[in-house]
C-alpha cells in the first residue's frame, strides 16, 4: 500500500519539516518512507509545497506526487490563494489549520486551530507560529498513518529534547480537537 | 547498524564521517552545499577527527584535498554544476597525479540559461578525465558508493580518484531510510589508507613535473590499464560489502529482469528507479523489458553491455545529458559497444530536472519495441523526449519559438 501526501504552508512555517518528521515515524514503524521539497526556489513568507510517501514495499519512484490521497494545509489563508484539492484521489482527505471552518470544496475536511494551539504553548519564533507539529498531531488521528508514539519519538529525534516536549504537547493537543469541518 | 532518515546529502556526509576522513574542504554550491554544512557540524561538535579547510573558489578546494591526498590523509570533497565546472583543470590534475581521493557530485544542470535541477551534464563533462565516475539511484547506495570509493580508489591496483554521482534534489534533498553502520563495522572492513607515494618536507620528491613526451604517453596508458584493473576491483568491493554489510548491486551494472528479456533499457541514476516500474507494467502487457542500470559510467562497463547486446533484440537507452552536435554521451558507449549487433534508440530526456515518469519511459519504450517488431533493424541514434507542453507536437511545429 502507497500513500502519497501534499503539505501546503508558507515558506518558513515548517511544511518540509512535518513531511520529514511524519516519514522518519513511518520508518521508525518498520516502513518504506520519501519526504522531500517542491524542487523550486522557496522564500519565506511565500506559499510552498512538501511531500511525502509511506509504502509497505521499497519505493523506487522519484517523481513529484501529483495525485495525493492526502493533503495538508498549514496556512488557513493559502486556500484562497492555491487549489489544495489540485490532483486529490476521491476518497482521500484534507487537514486544514482552521478554527472551524472550511469552504474547500472536498468531501472530507478536517480542521485543527494549530495557530491557536502554537500560540497557547508559546510555539512562536519571530512572530510566527510554528504549527507544523500540532497539524502532523491532526493528521495522524484522522488518518491513522502512524501511531502516536512513533510521531513522538521522530519529533524528539527530528527537534531535539529541548524542543520536543512543547511540540509533542501541541501535538497530542491537535490529536485531541481535530474535528470535521464546518462548511 | 542503525536505519536514519537522511536526504541523500547527509547519506553521504555520515559516509565520509565513517571512513574517517582526515580532510575535507569545498565551496558551497546549490544543490551540494549540505554534504559540507553536516560535515562542518560534525567536525565542530567534536563527532568527527578532521580538518576542514575553507577557501575561496571549487578549484582551491579540489587543490586542497589534492594536497592533503598526497601528503597521506584520506581526503573528501564535494561540488555540483558549475562548481565542477571551474575546478575542471584539478580534476584533471588529481587523475594524471594518480591519487586516490573522493569528490561527491551533486548532478546539477549547467547554465546559462541558470537551472538548479538535476540532469548528468556536469558529471559527463568530467567522463574523459581518468576518474572513476558511479551514480546512484537512490540515498542508501549514495551511502554505499562513498564508503566504497574510498577503497576502490585506495586499491594499489587502481589508485585513481573516484567522483559518486547522485542527483540533485531527487536524492541530495528528499529524505529516505538509510541503514548506517557503526564505526566498528566500518572499520572492520576499510583498510587503512593506501597511495602510490606520499609527499613530506623531508624528502625530495618532484610531482607534476614536465616528462620526455614518450613517458608522456606510456603514463597516460597507464591510467587507461587502472580503469580495467578497477572493473575487477568494483566488482570484488561489491561482494565483500555484500557480505559485510548486507547490500550488493551487481558490479558495474545493476540487471532487473535482464535474464529472459528480449530487450533492454539502458539508464543510469535515480530515474532508473521508474524504469524498474515501467518494466513491471510492459511486462504485464507482454513486452519482455529489463533495466541495465549503469552504476559506473568510467570505467564503462564494456563486457555487461556486450553480452546483452548480443541476446536481445533492442536496446533503448535513456540520456539525461547531451554531446552538442553528436548524440547523448552514454548511448555513444552504448553504440560503441552495441557495432551493429542489434536495434537501438537513444532517447535524450529529463534535461534541466523536466520530470520523466514511468508512463513516458513505458511510451517511448513501447514505441521503439512496436518499430523494431514491425521494421526489424531500427537504428535511432536520437530521440529528445520533450516534455509538456512541446511533447507530441511536430519539432517544426515548437521550433519557431527556439531557434
């Protein structure tokens, strides 16, 4: 089994960094992982795209992921400005850093108040809110990638010790709330 | 051993860590720059014993290791694209002195106009140079080849530098699972340094010097017998990692499905990876395919290719390079190789990091089989695979706008 996954973010917000994270679990997990940057030139504050994939079977593919089953927003304003269903297999989903509230024009939307969540544990380097590791906590609950102890050993590995606590709290926090989205 | 998650560039930065390297020195070039950033860290945090000596330019750089090679440390350097480029004339230098060290090589396309993603131009501006030259397909083999280079190229019946090729972005910058030894393991298997002479202050000794034209020569062919010793050398270096360490690739070639196949891809790095894919779908709509994957473009691996040749009815071979006004640079060795002995296509793609997938290999391969079944012998020495939006239209048609 091939799942592929699209994150949106900003430049700066760690979209790269949660497709990292997410593909050292599924490793940690025994399986086949590839996360990797939209191959183009990337500058802070402006929309960007990571990926990854998690097989069962070795993955001999390198092309960029087109046809995602799953994608993950971490800007709430970046669906405005980009189509985050471009290329969506039907029957996947779609997790979005929202307080509630979603008109992306897909079946299933899941939304997750990352920002707020940052922001209450005080996940915020030069003014921004780092949300990557709330919205990955999203993401496993409502896709069951991979367990949440395998998420948390691959953000200790992938941020350190010292990071690590606040960011497996935020985590497990959007573990919690995430919920369907209101149209 | 332990399983890490690494972009390609930290594949190969653990590598040279493992092999104990003593020296290290570069520029930073996109998409290499990473490879030395890890390096620096580790050398800084007192994880690594070495030097690392900053300079000025990529042929400072390569004259550094060059330098510290012949004065006896195990040395490493690392660059891409244009980086490669200016330090061309050290490339050079280092194969004539003999001496063994390890550059890796971030594939980059040249400029102008400027592109910072993948396609083997740079690595095959270095294919006459006397160095050998790998590529990998994916992260782990990047691992593989660094460890490796050290001691093929540190092997007395070599004594040639060795670059280890792997792709921009598509491996230097997208992380995957890699297993890494531990220091024992690496120790228990790479030899000491070895090299034919070691420069110091307190004796004389004269390196690069002018020589009578006829020594000229007879040195010149020397390195020409190093890179068929070193065929052997690979192969041997391939099996005892093999057993050590639990990977083995096949030598100079990495054959999938070559045994039954009526005919054969050629390719070389990460795309060889669709390749391997598409091969699974034509089988299934019954074209008997297999892949060749050149995991060394010098020394060219001559028998591998020959045997095939002589049992199949094709060979497609996939370029991600061009020789201006000749053809893609791995088919003329495939050609070469091939004198007639069976049908051939040259396709040229992928250039500049344009994306090939496994259904364009599946087209052009599928096209090319149909001809040959139809026509016979097929001789296309050169087919550019263009990609979207010119792909399909009539070169007439997109020409207009280029030239």
């Amino acid at each position: 089994m091939l799942v592929e996954l699209r994150f949106h973010g900003r430049g700066g917000q760690g979209a790269v960094t949660a497709a990292n994270i997410l593909a050292r679990a599924a490793v940690i997990e025994g399986k086949y992982a590839q996360a990797f940057p939209y191959f183009g030139a990337e500058r802070r504050g402006a929309p960007v795209m990571a990926f990854a994939r998690i097989s069962d079977r070795p993955l001999e593919v390198h092309s960029q992921v087109r046809n995602p089953d799953i994608v993950v927003v971490l800007d709430p304003a970046i669906p405005q400005l980009v189509d985050v269903t471009q290329g969506i297999k039907p029957g996947g989903l779609i997790v979005l850093n929202s307080p509630g509230k979603s008109n992306i024009k897909y079946e299933r939307v899941y939304c997750v108040n990352a920002t707020k969540i940052a922001k209450d544990l005080g996940l915020v380097i030069g003014g921004w809110p780092v949300v990557n590791t709330a919205i990955l906590g999203a993401l496993i609950k409502v896709s069951t990638l991979v367990k949440v102890e395998s998420l948390e050993k691959a953000i200790e590995e992938q941020l350190g010790e010292a990071l690590a606590k606040t960011n497996i709290e935020a985590m497990r926090r959007a573990y919690n709330e995430v919920k369907p989205c209101e149209r | 051993m332990t399983i890490l998650t690494l972009t390609g560039n930290y594949a190969v930065a653990y590598a040279v860590k493992l092999a104990r390297v003593k020296v290290v020195s570069a520029y930073p070039i996109t998409p290499q720059t990473t490879i030395v950033e890890k390096l620096a860290e580790m050398i800084e945090r007192g994880e690594m014993d070495a030097k690392m000596i900053r300079v000025e330019s990529e042929h400072s750089a390569l004259a550094t290791v060059y330098g510290a090679a012949s004065a006896g440390a195990r040395a490493f350097t690392a660059t891409a694209s244009h980086g490669l480029l200016y330090m061309h004339e050290m490339v050079w230098w280092v194969a004539g002195a003999r001496m063994p060290l390890v550059m890796a090589v971030v594939s980059r396309a040249i400029g102008p106009p400027w592109n910072i993603h993948v396609d083997h131009q740079d690595i095959f501006d270095q294919r006459d140079s006397g160095w050998i030259i790998s590529m990998a397909q994916e992260n782990q083999e990047a691992f593989d080849l660094t460890l490796q280079a050290f001691r093929i190229s540190e092997d007395p019946r070599v004594y040639l530098p060795m670059m280890v090729g792997l792709e921009a972005f598509i491996l230097s910058h997208t992380v995957a699972p890699v297993d890494v030894p531990d220091q024992k393991e690496v120790d228990e298997w790479l030899p000491p340094r070895r090299q034919p002479y070691v420069i110091s202050p307190e004796t004389n000794f004269v390196m690069g010097n002018i020589v009578p034209d006829e020594d000229y020569m007879m040195m010149r062919l020397s390195i020409q017998k190093a890179m068929e010793a070193a065929k052997e050398v690979i192969k041997e270096v391939d099996r005892s990692y093999g057993k050590k360490f639990g990977r083995e690739y096949g030598g100079l070639v990495e054959c999938k499905k070559c045994e039954d196949a009526d005919y054969i891809i050629i390719i070389a790095g990460s795309w060889s990876g669709e390749a391997k894919m598409a091969i699974e779908d034509l089988r299934e709509e019954g074209y008997r395919v297999g892949v060749a994957r050149i995991r060394f473009i010098r020394p060219w691996p001559e028998e591998e290719i020959s045997e095939l040749a002589s049992k199949v009815k094709g060979i497609i071979v996939f370029d991600r390079a061009v020789s201006f006004g000749s053809k893609g640079p791995l088919f003329l060795d495939v050609a070469t190789t091939v004198n007639g002995r069976t049908s051939l296509r040259g396709v040229i793609a992928g250039l500049g990091g344009t994306e090939v997938r496994k259904e364009h290999i599946i087209e052009v391969t599928k096209e090319f089989i149909n001809k040959v079944e139809e026509e016979g012998r097929v001789f296309e020495p050169e087919y550019w695979l263009l990609p979207d939006p010119y792909r399909g239209k009539p070169l007439e048609e997109v020409a207009p706008r280029w030239w």
